[in-house]
C-alpha cells in the first residue's frame, strides 16, 4: 500500500456499503429533508438518523426499512419499545406499506416489513432479514445491558441497519460508542482509544473524556454515520413550519419535614440512595400539589410518576384518569396510550420508562412531573411525547419538586448541557459536510549553516533525503498509541492501536534503512507501554520494545545495542497515577501491583562497512559508564522544557528526553562535524545536544508549536556554543 493510501485509511471516515436510490422513487408522502435523509441513510447502508422528536424518523424508518426490502428482496424487520409497534403499524398504513406484527419466527414465511417490541427478540431467528431498524436507538446506551449485548449478537452480521432516536447519548459522550458498535462503524472500546482519553484519578478511578483536540474530529468522524438535526434548516431545507411553540415551566417545591441532623436546614442533595426514601416520605404532599393542579383544569394531563403507590393515590382523586403500569398486559398498555393520544381519557397517569419514547401526544400541551429523578433522557422524552413538531399549543410543564432535591435538578441540568453541545457540535459537521476534512500545516523550512528544520510529514521529508547521506539519526518515536499529541492522520501518535502505529512507523524505517549510511547507526529512545483496564479491559505491559526491534529487522538493520534507562517509580506514579505503581494498591490487592518501566535506547546498524571511521576519544572512565548495560545515574530532570511547546488543547505529554543519553551516544556512533537526523524533533532535544557538541542538525517536526519551540532551543544551543567555530 502506498503511503498516501494509508493516511487515507486513518481518517476514521465510515464507508458507504448501501445503494443508491433516487429522490424521485421514493414515497412521495415524504418531505424533501425527509426524503435527504432516507436517500442519504440508503446510499451509507448502516446509518443513524438523530433527529429531535417530532421531525417524522417513524416515516424515514419505514421509507428505507422498504426500499432495503425492495432492493434486497428479502424481509426487514423493525425493533420498538412498547406501545410503540400500534403507532408504527398505522404510520406504515399512511405511506401505502403494510407491516406485520411478530412475537417469534414462525409468520415470517412471505417477504416483507415486520415488526416487534425489544422484549420479544430474543424469541425471533433473524437471519432471513436484510435489514434492521432500531427505533428509540438509545435503548443501546447501556454499556453492559443484557438487551445491549443481544442486539449486537443478534444483528453482527445484518448487511442494513438503521438506528433512529432524539437522544443517542443523553448522559455521556461515551454512550455513542454503542451506536458505533452495532453499525459497525468501530467497536466502543477503539472509539475510546481513538477520541477519548483517561483522566486518572486516585480516589475515583479512570474517568474519560474528549480529548481536547479530538473534539471537531470526534463529531465529524459521527457525521460519516449519522445525521443529527433538531430543525429541517440544518440542512439546508426550508424550517419555518417545524417552530415550536413556548415551552414553560412552572415549580412547585414541598418543604420537607425539619430532619433531627444538627443542621438547620435540610440538606438540598438527596443522595442517590436516600432519593426512593425521600420520595416515600413526601409522597402524599407532592400528589396533593399533582391533584389540584389537574383538578383546577379540564384540559387533558400527563401525570408522570416513580411509584405504583404515587399512580394508585392519584386514580382515586383525580375524575377521567387512566394509570398505564408495568403490571399491564402489552395489548392493554398499547389499547390505553393509544386511547389517550385519541382524547377518549382526560389524564394519562404513567412512568417515563414505559411511555417516554415513541408515542405521540400532541393532543395534550399539559404535563405534570409528579417527582423528578436523575434521568435527563427520560425527563427530556416525555416532555417531547407533547412538545413535538406538530404542537399548536403552548406546552406546561409542572415540576413537584422538594427542597431536598437540588442536585437532581442540577444533574439534569448538567446532562442537558451536554446534549445540545453534541447538537450544536454535530451541526457544525453537517455545515462541513460529511466527509472529514483534515486541515494539514503547510510545510515550512528553517535553515541555517548550522541546521535544517522542517515543518511537515517526517516520512514524506525523509523520502525526499538522498540515499546514503545520513551519519546518525536519534530520535524519540510515539510511544505506540500511548499519548496522543494532535487529531493530524500523519501524526504517528494518532492511532487505534499499536497495529496501526506500528504499520505507519514502518513507512519510515525503510526510508531510513535507505538514507543512513552503510555500517551507521539509527538510534531509538523508547518506553515500554501498557494497556488501560477501561479501553482494553485488562492491566498489561505491551512488549513495544519487541515489536521495535522486530519491525527494524524486518526492515534490513541489525539489532546492534540496547541500553536500559532507570526511573524512578515514585516519580511515575505521582505524574502518571496508575494505581499499579502505587503502594496503596498492596494494601488492597498486590495481585494489581507491577514494578516501574524503565526506558531504553535501542541501535540498529545498517549492514555494510563504514568507510568512516568513528573516533571521538572517549576517556576510560566515562566509557566503564557508557558500556554499562543499565545506565542508573541519568538525571530525569535534565531535559529541555518542552511545556513551552504545548498548545492549550494539548493533552498530557511524557517528558522529553534527557540530554545526557543523547550525548553519550552521538560521542560513540557519531563523529564532530557529520549530520544528526532527527524525525521526531519536537522541541529540539536532539538538535540542541548536536549543536552543543559540534554536529550538524537536520530535523522534522509535525507539530507546528512544537517546530517553532525547536527553532529557539537551536538558536540557543548556538548562542550558548559560539566558540565551535568549525561548524
């Protein structure tokens, strides 16, 4: 594969497997952004549709759940929550399509649209589907959900998927990754790998996050596999009739009972735990407030409660109700919501978890939250089951709330936060188009008599360098997919894994291999790594040495030398805060616990003679040192400061390279005057210690701070060094 193709596969761009249709075949009950979407999702062939409620995904899901059907000639079949299929069923009868309702495999025997609740899957054989449609597609947010991983089982292998819901991933940025798995964009664990990072912390463990500079990748990369919009106009398409009305909020806050803690208020943050207790405790209260805000109206309500006791005590009281419970029967849970969306009850009185998705009641502008609980996505669905496009009224949401609640509020408040940044996010990538496009620094040179700095692609700038004229190259590589330094696809650092590092770093050993001389030397600073319990699942060292070692031989070198560096494990562990160095962890379990990683220098030779002999008079005492295979008295601190380097959206970077294991190998394989390459310059290690000692300098440096840092760390290795007049 040639180099360009290989950047291309970096770029984490889903490919298109699906077919084309025209805008013109589809069904013309359809809108135009509608049709956009079903042509688009088609053409991708497993594809995501998050689109806010009310924008028609029931019509979309349908549309292209037929032209699969169609195209195929074989059957599809479509997954909903609850009550839902009825809804869906009647739609499909608008567009001219009959689907049919399945509880197992036994009436699937004609092709055609199909339809079931998540519950009965398990029941279902699938393999006769073509495609799949995952209405309410959050339901796949759960990391280690039984349904979750049945989904993924059963449909692994289904050549069309869609997924369709308002909310993909209401509390975490992490939760897309469920989405990603099962269109098999990438797996959850590689997304984290890619996009995210771990912020490690002693008392609370591993908690990831958007890397800083991952952030536009991250929603681009979601804009190759999914569409997510709020309003027809993020798409170009005419909006003005999908406004809402006003949505209000109106709070009705009970005052608890004083609580005999020595405080003189009560605490405003009901703790997790102690939240069904509280709800208990102010039960009556909140449904006497539930009651005569229904009671004072002869509008229709949505009564949204947490407890079989709350819909029991309010059935009594409040005239032309009618509860939906968990207890129900499927044919009377979907007999009654139906009922309710055509006005034949005043009050519906339900949980969030059996009617928050799917349904629609735009007959009723009038909502009451009997208690809140820490859910933004069950709080955020049900008020869309009234407030969707199609509304004409003002919607009213009354919240009981107690004054021992805050932090619920707070929460989901927070989680709110989140989701329309991922709208505002993911409509930025709709404006960019689909296709991520990567903004590459044009390449700059910095010459001097005494040095060469390059901004740009260290393995397309190595190429360009003439075969065989090249004394001695050191460098500090990427330490595999260890730290990554910028979302660039020439950035070595910016990988999957190591496979993929290790499969771009090739590129480059075999253009060194060519431009070092015959009988010279390329030597490599190096760590070991290890992996991460939350991406891969398991502590381990990586044997990256192994796999350098082996990946140069390949290549043509011989594995010439190796010198271990020794670090001190206190120090890795404060900067770092693995808890596998930590002397705690022996007190917990010793079974976690590993020694520290010490770094190395690695030499490999290029077969051949040299025909330049390298003398530079190392004194017998400092040769003992030099010769000694663990090198235990390099000061970690002696290193250039490469935090002036850094960007603001930088993440973390393990500390540069001591100077001093530099020098000891330019003084062995190295003579005065020759020319030291540097791939990896960063902010000039390398360059600087050449200047220092009387070589010349050639260096590449992807990161554009990183170049202009190293310009000045050059610049005063001159300064500092004038009296080497010879070079």
């Amino acid at each position: 594969m040639q180099y360009k193709d290989f950047l291309e596969t970096k770029i984490k761009n889903h490919i298109a497997t699906g077919f084309s249709v025209s805008l013109e075949s589809l069904n013309n009950k359809l809108f135009d952004f509608q049709k956009h979407c079903v042509q688009l999702a088609l053409k991708q062939g497993k594809y995501a549709l998050f689109e806010e409620c009310g924008l028609g995904k029931t019509f979309q899901q349908i549309e292209w759940a037929y032209q699969v059907m169609k195209y195929t000639n074989k059957s599809v079949i479509i997954l909903t929550p609850l009550a839902v299929s009825g809804q869906t069923i009647k739609e499909g009868e608008k567009l001219g399509y009959k689907i049919t309702k399945i509880n197992n495999d036994k009436n699937q025997t004609e092709i055609g649209l199909y339809i079931t609740n998540y519950e009965q899957l398990e029941n279902l054989d699938v393999s006769c589907f073509s495609g799949v449609v995952l209405d309410e597609s959050s339901i796949l947010k759960n990391y280690s959900g039984a349904l979750k991983e049945l989904i993924l089982e059963k449909f692994t292998y289904t050549s069309y998927k869609l997924c369709c819901t308002a909310t993909p991933s209401p509390n975490d940025e992490l939760e897309i990754g469920n989405h990603a798995e099962f269109l098999n964009v990438c797996t959850s664990k590689d997304m984290r790998s890619i996009f995210f990072t771990t912020d490690k912390d002693i008392i609370n463990g591993q908690k990831y996050r958007l890397k800083k500079h991952s952030i536009k990748e991250f929603y681009s990369w979601i804009g190759s596999w999914a569409t997510m919009i709020s309003n027809p106009s993020d798409l170009g398409f005419n909006g003005d009739s999908y406004l809402l009305p006003n949505l209000n909020f109106f709070e009705t806050k009970i005052i608890t009972d004083k609580k005999d803690n020595g405080m003189l208020f009560n605490d405003e943050s009901v703790s997790a735990i102690g939240f069904n207790k509280e709800l208990k405790l102010t039960m009556v209260d909140r449904m006497n407030e539930v009651i005569k805000i229904v009671n004072a109206s002869s509008e229709p309500f949505i009564i949204w409660i947490k407890h079989n006791e709350e819909g029991e005590y309010l059935r009594k009281l409040i005239p032309d109700s009618i509860e939906v419970s968990g207890s129900d029967k499927i044919e009377n849970k979907e007999k009654n919501l139906l009922g309710f969306a055509n006005n034949e009850f005043r009050v519906l009185i339900t949980k969030a978890k059996i009617a928050q998705f799917g349904l629609n009641f735009q007959n009723c502008n009038n909502q009451v939250f009997a208690s809140l609980d820490f859910s933004f996505e069950g709080t955020y669905q049900a008020i869309r089951r009234s407030y969707r496009f199609g509304q004409k009224n003002e919607v009213n949401i009354f919240l009981i709330t107690t004054d021992t609640m805050q932090n619920v509020i707070d929460s989901i408040q927070t989680k709110e936060q989140k989701f329309k940044n991922m709208q505002n996010e993911m409509r930025i990538a709709l404006l960019g188009g689909i296709k991520m496009q990567k903004e590459i620094t044009e390449n700059r040179k910095h010459k001097t008599e005494n040095y060469e700095l390059t901004l740009g692609d260290c393995v397309e700038e190595v190429s360009k360098l003439e075969e065989n004229s090249i004394d001695y190259s050191f460098f500090s590589p990427p330490f595999g997919a260890l730290y990554v330094f910028s979302d660039n696809p020439k950035d070595m650092s910016n990988v999957m894994n190591n496979d993929e590092f290790l499969q771009h770093f090739k590129y480059l050993v075999k253009e060194l291999f060519r431009v070092i001389k015959t009988g010279r030397l390329v030597s490599i600073h190096m760590m070991q790594s290890t992996t991460l319990l939350g991406r891969d699942g398991f502590y381990s060292i990586v044997d990256f040495r192994g796999d350098l070692i082996r990946l140069f031989q390949s290549c043509g070198f011989y594995f010439h030398a190796e010198n271990m560096i020794r670090k001190d494990p206190k120090t890795a562990a404060i900067r770092t805060k693995n808890r596998q160095l930590m002397h705690g962890t022996t007190k917990k379990d010793s079974s976690i616990v590993r020694p520290g990683l010490a770094d190395y220098i690695l030499t490999f030779k290029k077969p051949g003679e040299n025909e330049v002999p390298i003398v530079n008079n190392i004194p017998f005492d400092l040769w003992c040192k030099i010769a000694e295979p663990v090198w235990i008295d390099i000061n970690e601190g002696d290193t250039l400061d490469y935090r002036k380097g850094r960007e603001n959206n930088d993440e973390r970077h393990i500390t540069a390279t001591q100077l001093q294991p530099i020098e000891w190998c330019y003084m062995m394989w190295c003579n005065k005057g020759e020319t030291v390459l540097s791939p990896f310059s960063g902010v000039g290690s390398e360059g600087y210690q050449a200047l220092k000692m009387g070589r010349k300098y050639k260096g590449i440096e992807l990161k554009e701070s990183y170049f202009e840092q190293s310009i000045k760390n050059l610049d005063m290795a001159l300064n500092e060094n004038r009296q080497l007049s010879f070079i």
